[in-house]
C-alpha cells in the first residue's frame, strides 16, 4: 500500500540519498551531489513551515512496511488556488505504480488545501514522467517556458501538465 506524509526531520537523510541518486541529479539538471549540510538546513526551513498555507509542502511517498520510503513529493503553491507538483521516485521502484499512486494521494491532500488546479513542468526528454502524469488524469497544455540546464549545457522546454481538481 503507498501512502505520503509530510516530512519530518527524522526524513532528511532520505531526502539526501534521493537527491543524492544519479537518475535524479540527472533530471533535476544537477551533475554533483548536494552537500549535506546545506541541503538539510534547506529541508528544516521548509519543514518547519509546512503548516503555513502558501509554503512548500514535502510529502515522503511510503509503504505499509515500517522504515519503507519510494520517495518524495513537492506541493509548491503559487497563490491559494493553484500548485505546482513534483516526485521523484527511487531507480529500484520505478515502472511499479508507485508514483501514480503517489500523485493520486497528493491531489487528494491538494484538495484538501482548496486548490483547484495542479501543474507540473516536464522535461520534454523525460518521456517516463510524462506518462506517469498522464496516466494520472493530468492533461498536457500549449504551455512551456524553456529552462537551462546545467548538467546538459543548454536549455530545455520544460512542457506544462494539467489537472483540474476542484
């Protein structure tokens, strides 16, 4: 059974081993590990204001099983009716349902914020989250802002899903 809850401190050391993890760094546009140190004091900022209604929000995605982290979840608001999603999900876990389960948790936690509509940016090379967002009721729009990224020394169209919840 996949679930998500909103990270604690106890998570951080997850959260680094995810952005940590090659597949990610990758598409995050990231050619080096984050350093610790900074991560975690970016992560306690955020963790600590999550009750805030116009701050980030990071969910871990888990299993039944006690200790048993797939990956994470951003909520990141843009005003009190729409957000942004994001996941990431660990290489060993991937192609499982995992993370469409995953955003069908975080529509249901963003419903209960009162948004009205999701949005997720897309590589438009990263062809595997593409589906994964499809697949979970999000419908690709005409909109895309271009974006550079580092680890690939240009710019990308990063494409713009769609999902009406509210």
């Amino acid at each position: 059974m996949v679930k998500i809850y909103l990270a604690t401190e106890d998570d951080i050391s997850f959260l680094y081993e995810i952005k940590s993890n090659e597949d990610n760094m990758n598409w995050a546009g990231h050619s080096e590990k984050p350093v610790y140190e900074k991560l975690k004091e970016s992560y306690l900022k955020h963790i600590q204001n999550q009750d805030v209604v116009l701050n980030r929000k990071i969910y871990i995605i888990s299993g039944s099983e006690i200790n048993m982290k797939y990956g994470y979840l951003y909520l990141d608001p843009i005003d009190y009716d729409n957000a942004s999603v994001s996941v990431a999900v660990l290489d060993k876990y991937s192609g499982k349902g995992i993370g469409r389960t995953a955003i069908e948790r975080v529509v249901e936690a963003a419903n209960s914020y009162g948004y009205k509509n999701l949005i997720a940016e897309i590589r438009e090379d990263n062809i595997r989250s593409q589906r994964l967002f499809t697949t979970a009721g999000f419908n690709k729009t005409e909109e895309f802002r271009l974006m550079y990224i580092s680890n690939i020394e240009r710019e990308i169209k990063m494409l713009q899903y769609n999902k009406e919840i509210g």
